[in-house]
C-alpha cells in the first residue's frame, strides 16, 4: 500500500506518473478527445494537487483493477493543475482551494467542484531531541513564518512546552515554490489566525514569502525538513506520515491542542456544505477539529462537450469521480485522509448530476 512506500520511492512514483501524463498529452493530445479514439478513450488525464496524490494514486489503481480505465494523474501542485484545465489539456484538475475570480473568469465556461476528501496541512519540523512533543499556537506559527521568532529556545515556544528541551537551534523555514492549494489552506488560516500576516503577506496558491526556502510540492517540502536541522515546513499528513517525520500540535480557535489524526480532521470538516461545495473549514469552530485542514476538490467543466470530446469519454470521467466519492472512500482512512461525511456525499453527488454533454445530464 503507498502509505507504507519510503519517500524516495513516492518522490519516484510522482516522477513516473508525471512523465505519463505528459507522454499522453503530449503524444495523443490531438485525438484524445476525439469522437473517433475509443483507445485513447480508455486513458483519462488529471493534473494538480500533491496533497491528495497518496489517495488518487491508490484509488486509480484500484479502479484500473476494477474497470480497466487509465488514470494518468500529474502531481504538479493545485496551480499547474488548474492551467492545464484551463488550457483543457487534461480531463481534470484537482485544487485544494476553489477556484478564485480570475480563475473562474480564465476558465471561459463554468466549472464544477467536487469535493473528494478532506485532510490535514502539518507543521513538520526537524528537531533531534524533540519528536512529537511539540506545542504551536497561532501566534507562534504566525511569528516563526514572519521570521520574527528565530531561535527555537524562543521564550513564547518555551512557555506552551513545559519540560521540553528545546534546542539554541537557528529556525529554518521551508515552503512551497509552486502555485499550491496547500499553500493556500495554511495562508488562508493564517490570515484567519494574524492579523500581521494578513497585513504583510495575505493568502493565496503562491505568496511573497517573508523567510525560508522554497520546495516543489509536498515531498519538496518535505525533503528540505528532512534534510535541514532546524527547519520546519507545512506538509500534507500523509507525507508526514509516511515519511515518519514529526510534526506538531497546534491550539484551535477553543484554545485545545489538536494532533493531527483523522479524526480530528473529520470533526473540523463536518459542517454544511453549500450547494457548490466551495468552503473553508480552516480555523474550525470544533473544540475536537484540528484547525489546518481542508477539503480537495476535482475540477471538470460543466458542459463535457468541447474539443471534440466524446461523450463515452465524458461518461468515463463522470463515472470515475462517482466511485471516488462512493467506494473509493474507503481507502482514505487507511491513508490518513478523512472520507466524505454523508451530507458531502450527497452535495458532490448532486454537483456531479449537474454535468452536461450537449446539455444533457451525463449521470443518470
């Protein structure tokens, strides 16, 4: 299973996948869509999210064991996903944060989001001497990202970690470089958390960064906090996870230190979703919800029937995302991503109802 692969072997499997999809869109992009390809019919494109790429990877694989259909997905971050869904160079995209205006303006035809699952941003951190003991608060976090809070014996880090030796260790922070849905989600909460930060750098896929070095993706991130004493980033869970790296406990909006666990996950993201599924739940109101956390969300446009799209491609990619939204969910526990509530379930479905080919309903 991938939760078990070793970080070189995902980095790998990223590489493998990525060069895939680009051979396909770039060797068959002419007939792919084409109503005369039955072949290339049989392969469809996604690109985006590295956050959700663990689940994607094993939930494709499980549905080509199944039905025999080709999922190429590229892990190029929420950015690069959304281009070339916008450029209509892949059957879908996957963003981690909704569409924004210029996005949705860019896109020219509306598109849908499709929320697959949620899961968790961690702050991981490279500290010899300290595993998983480490305490955050959103002050602390917002400081160490300003690069106000340099030394890891900081007092205010000193005063939520009682007992715990903390290290005169210069702070090494690392972030993402590409256009991301999971920088997003942390910039989005902290906004929510600093009003500084807010200020000074906003939220967003990409932002000026005040300190750090820069990695591509989750494992790029992840990579830099292995391999720098000191160094702390945001990664998705799973990463984390798999790559047994420590990571810390943050204090939520109830003043509860919250571990990342799909659990505390689930409780952050039970709330009602609107119609179109575009929501936050960064920050969350539960006194059991981790507060970094967020949904993912597959892109497709509304109407499938453009480039010369055929509609059995449009009904294979209909059908795709159904399973993942029904019996692909239960390979996200396993992978420490939190499955769809029922009441997401029933709004993903009804969005995924709405797609059309020449204006008529795709699913039944």
């Amino acid at each position: 299973m991938i939760n078990k692969f070793p970080f070189k072997t995902l980095l790998a499997s990223g590489a493998l996948m990525l060069a895939l999809g680009m051979t396909a869109c770039n060797g068959g992009a002419g007939k792919s869509g084409g109503n005369d390809s039955t072949s290339d019919d049989n392969t469809l494109l996604g690109a985006g999210s590295t956050f959700v790429f663990p689940l994607f990877s094993k939930q494709f694989d499980e549905y080509n064991k199944q039905t025999g259909l080709k999922v190429n997905y590229q892990s190029i971050g929420s950015g690069g996903g959304i281009l070339q869904l916008t450029n209509k160079t892949v059957d879908f995209g996957d963003s981690d944060a909704p569409l924004n205006d210029e996005q949705t303006t860019k896109m020219g035809a509306p598109a849908l989001h499709i929320p697959m699952c949620s899961g968790a941003v961690v702050l991981s951190y490279n500290l010899p001497d300290v595993k998983d003991t480490l305490k955050l608060t959103p002050a602390i976090i917002s400081d160490l990202f300003l690069g106000k809070i340099t030394k890891w014996n900081d007092k205010a880090i000193a005063a939520v970690n009682p007992g715990v030796k903390l290290p005169d260790m210069a702070v090494a922070i690392a972030h993402r470089t590409d256009g991301s849905g999971t920088t997003n989600i942390f910039t989005t909460y902290l906004t929510q958390v600093s009003p500084e930060w807010t200020t000074k750098v906003g939220k967003g896929s990409s932002v000026n960064w005040p300190v750090g070095l820069g990695g591509k993706g989750n494992a790029g991130v992840a990579g830099l906090v292995q391999q720098t004493p000191g160094a702390i980033g945001y990664v998705e869970l799973a990463y984390a996870i798999q790559n047994k790296m420590a990571f810390a406990k943050l204090q939520n909006k109830a003043g509860n230190f919250i571990t990342p666990t799909v659990a505390s996950t689930s409780a952050a993201g039970n709330i009602p979703l609107p119609a179109d599924a575009k929501v936050s739940i960064s920050n969350t109101d539960a006194a059991d919800g981790y507060p970094l956390a967020s949904f993912t969300w597959a892109l497709i446009y509304k109407e499938q029937n453009y480039n010369n799209r055929s509609a059995d491609r449009a009904t294979k990619l209909l059908k795709l995302l159904w399973w993942n939204i029904h019996d692909g969910q239960k390979f996200a526990d396993s992978l420490n991503y939190a499955p769809l509530p029922p009441a997401a379930v029933t709004v993903a479905e009804n969005i995924l109802k709405s797609a059309t080919y020449n204006g008529k309903a795709i699913l039944p």
